[in-house]
C-alpha cells in the first residue's frame, strides 16, 4: 500500500486556488485537526479563514472529512460554511467515498488533504490524490515522518 503523499506543502494555507489550477483539483476533503486548526484549539488562524474564503470565492469544493465525533465538526462546519463527514473512520477510505458521493465529487480532481499517515492512506485507498501538510502547530520545525 502507498504511504506517501503525492505532494507535500509546508502549510494547508498553500494549497490556493492557483495550486488547484494547475494541479487540476476542484475539490478539497480537510482533515481537522492538525491540518486547518492546532489540536484541541477553539478556533481558527485568520489565514485559514482567508484561504478557505478565497478558496470558496475560486469555486472549489471544500468539505471537511475527520475523525472526530459529529457533534465537534458539526459546528466546525458550521462555522466555516461547508460540508463535513464526521467519524470518517480514516485510515478507511469510507468516509472519503462518502463525501464524494454525497456531493458528487469526481475522484480525477479531489485530493485528500491532511498532517498525518491516517489522512494519507485513506485517500489513498479511496483512489484519489493526497497532500500532507506539517500540523499546523508545527509549522516552524523540520517535516517529520514523510520527509524522505
């Protein structure tokens, strides 16, 4: 089974919606924690609230896809304004085929987004393209498990 990460980025915040042009991306699954927020944190840094408004802007399709209970992304959800797949079960690929299905996501041009191993195989195992980023409280050190 593939582990690595088709692309690797120093922060979610890179992945604008020029990246997505050009890597012919229209819809983005958002691991939570660690990716677009510090674990256990309460809200938001206010350059990922920018990068998912531009993001919005540019028309490409967000949804959030985590392990965490219903109840938590739910409201992460709702304050960001997008869809969610809470318990996503990662490393399965259930969740991730269940957001693409619920909004009619073509595998060909959604990539899994996340900081660690779970995020990356289940995208994997769900046959899309997969990005893992330095958690977020993290971005200042050197990469960890996928620096090769």
């Amino acid at each position: 089974m593939k582990v690595k990460p088709d692309f690797k980025v120093k922060c979610v915040t890179h992945l604008d919606a020029e990246w997505c042009v050009a890597n012919c991306v229209e819809s983005l699954l958002l691991d939570v924690d660690g990716t677009l927020r510090a674990r256990n944190a309460d809200g938001f840094k206010d350059k990922v609230l920018l990068w998912i408004r531009d993001l919005k802007q540019e028309k490409i399709n967000i949804c959030l896809v985590s392990n965490a209970k219903r109840k938590k992304i739910k409201r992460i959800a709702k304050e960001l304004n997008v869809p969610f797949i809470a318990e996503a079960e990662k490393p399965s690929s259930l969740g991730i085929k269940a957001a693409m299905q619920a909004w009619s996501y073509c595998p060909d041009t959604t990539v899994m987004v996340g900081d660690s191993k779970v995020d990356i195989i289940a995208g994997h195992c769900a046959g899309i393209r997969t990005v893992c980023v330095k958690r977020i409280e993290d971005e200042d050190d050197e990469f960890e498990w996928w620096d090769y």
